[in-house]
C-alpha cells in the first residue's frame, strides 16, 4: 500500500524537484542544477512509462550523473571560449612593480604599485638582515594577504634562485 501511494504521486515529486533545481539554476548560472533538473525529469518519464519508484529514482541519479561529467564540461568550455583573459582584482596585483614611499621599518611600510594604488605593505620571506626599505626603493608584489601588500625588492626579486634550485 504505501508502494503504491508512492507511486502515485511521485510524478508531484519529480516536477517540484525540477522546478526548484530550474530556479537554483538561474540564480547560479553554472550548469548544474540544469542537469540534476534534466535528470529529474528522466526520472519523471520513467515515472510516467510505469516503471517502479526506485527504478525512476536509479534512471535520474544515472542520467543527471552522465550529464554532469559528459555534457557540463564542454558546455562550460564553449561558454566562456569568449571570456576576457585580462587578470583583475588580486591577480592583476601579482608581479606588479612599485616603489616605496614610507621606509619599511621591521619589515613594514607603504608602497605605491605602478597602478597608482598605495598599499600597506611587508616583507615576505625576507631575513632579519634585509626588514628594510628606503624610499623610492623599487619593490615587486608576490601575494596579497587581506588589505596588505607581500613585496619583495625589486632587484632582490629578479636574482631570487628558483626554488629547487641551489645558489652557488
């Protein structure tokens, strides 16, 4: 009995189920849930030709499982094909050049980056010996940490060995 009140109403199941994954799916844009709602709805055909409950249930896992590892991929390649390749935000940072306009004193100070930006800023990986910048001293940004600027001295960045690498 409750086998066949499952069956019965399975078919409410499946379209509120697609229903929800379609609305999530506008709001994340990022072909998921578009194929989990594709999936459902194999579930809801399958429902629909008679098949038994769990056999919709098995029919909608496979299907929305086979579309995320087949189709999304290249859907999502050929979406952004056109995207802009410019970096931006902390990335665009990165290995920007600058100079220092107050002395860094035990390892921190400001720089104005070639963007015209001036950050707070710090040394990073530098040695008790090297924690000081003078003034128009020119620094190269290695990371972002939060609001601060990780920099390196310009010429000390450029002769820096590779890692792995031994100096001689």
């Amino acid at each position: 009995m409750p086998s066949d009140v499952i069956s019965s109403w399975a078919w409410v199941v499946w379209l509120a189920l697609i229903l929800i994954f379609l609305i999530v799916e506008v709001l994340s844009l990022d072909f998921t849930f578009l194929m989990l709602a594709i999936g459902s709805a194999g579930g809801l055909v399958a429902g629909l030709l008679g098949a038994q409950w769990w056999v919709d249930i098995i029919v909608a896992g496979v299907l929305a499982l086979l579309l995320l590892l087949v189709v999304r991929p290249p859907l999502l390649h050929r979406l952004r094909r056109g995207g802009d390749p410019a970096r931006t935000n902390v990335e665009a940072l990165l290995g920007l050049t600058g100079t220092v306009v107050v002395a860094f004193a035990d390892g921190r100070g400001q720089v104005k980056l070639a963007n015209g930006e001036t950050w707070t800023s710090r040394l990073g990986n530098a040695g008790p010996a090297s924690d000081r910048l003078i003034e128009g001293e020119q620094v190269v940004v290695t990371a972002i940490d939060g609001a601060t600027a990780v920099v390196a001295p310009a010429e000390r960045h450029r002769n820096e060995p590779s890692e792995g690498a031994s100096a001689s």
